[in-house]
C-alpha cells in the first residue's frame, strides 16, 4: 500500500493482516494509522515526501527473497508528478521488483526487470476511483503473482 495520508480503507487493513509482510511506501502523515497493520510476520514502512516529520523511517528499504529483491521507496526523487519508471530501474538494476508511490495512482509494469509497480492511495486523499492495494504471492524465481484491489 501506499499514499495513506492519515487513513487507511479498512478493507486494505484486512488484506494487510491477513499477508506475511505488508509494505507502506510512503506519505503515512500519521504514524498512528500504522498500528492499524498487524501483519503475520513484518510490517515496512517507508517515508514519503510528507513524512520528514516521522524519524523512525528510512525513505528505502529492501526485502531480500531466494528468488529476488524487493526494493520499496516513494518515487517522488525519480520525477515530481510522475516518478520515471527509467530513473528507478537504472537505480536498482537488481531488483526484481521495485514498489513506490507517491503519484496515488495503481500501476503494474512488467515491460522490463526489474518490475516497477504502485499499489496506488490505500486512503481516501486523491484514491482516483477507490482506495487501493495489491497482494504479491512469490512462489519461486519465476513465479511471482501480483493482484491489484480496489474498494470504494
């Protein structure tokens, strides 16, 4: 999940609670709403570009797996309004996955590795059409599953 702004759709905190790890890519505002996330085994939260105020949080962090790394950060120092999926890429060139945020806007490209994806607004602040989030299955080197949620 991302771009939370102090609330988080309660149906995105089911799906959080229900994962071995949930990830927050930024723009928290509140870190209350972060003890909202019970995961199995792990909660990452990132900063955002509106999180200088929360000291407690890197503005990267990395998840390393058998299979691939996971690269979490908000975007926004990759491009103001719309972070270059170019730009993150050439930073992590080896990930598998890098997940950001910062435009509230859900996105999946698989054009190229590694892959670059934003769960979108988990909140009610600029959600375009509903708060969101995805669940990401790793299976094995090559199987990794990504499913994008909605709710309104």
């Amino acid at each position: 999940m991302s771009d939370s702004h102090g609330f988080i759709h309660p149906e995105v905190i089911k799906i959080a609670n229900q994962c071995d790890i949930a990830i927050h890519a930024g723009d928290i505002i509140n870190e209350a709403t972060l003890s909202q996330l019970k995961p199995k085994q792990k909660l990452i939260a990132i900063k955002g570009n509106n999180d200088d105020h929360i000291t407690s949080l890197n503005t990267v962090e990395f998840l390393e797996f058998p299979s691939g790394k996971i690269v979490i950060e908000h975007g926004h120092l990759h491009g103001h309004h719309k972070p270059s999926h170019e730009s993150l890429r050439e930073t992590y060139p080896d990930a598998k996955v890098i997940i950001y945020g910062h435009t509230h806007k859900q996105v999946i490209d698989k054009e190229s590795t590694p892959w670059v994806i934003n769960p979108g607004a988990s909140g009610e602040v600029r959600n375009h059409g509903g708060s969101k989030c995805f669940t990401m299955d790793i299976y094995d080197e090559k199987e990794w599953l990504i499913t994008p949620y909605t709710f309104s």
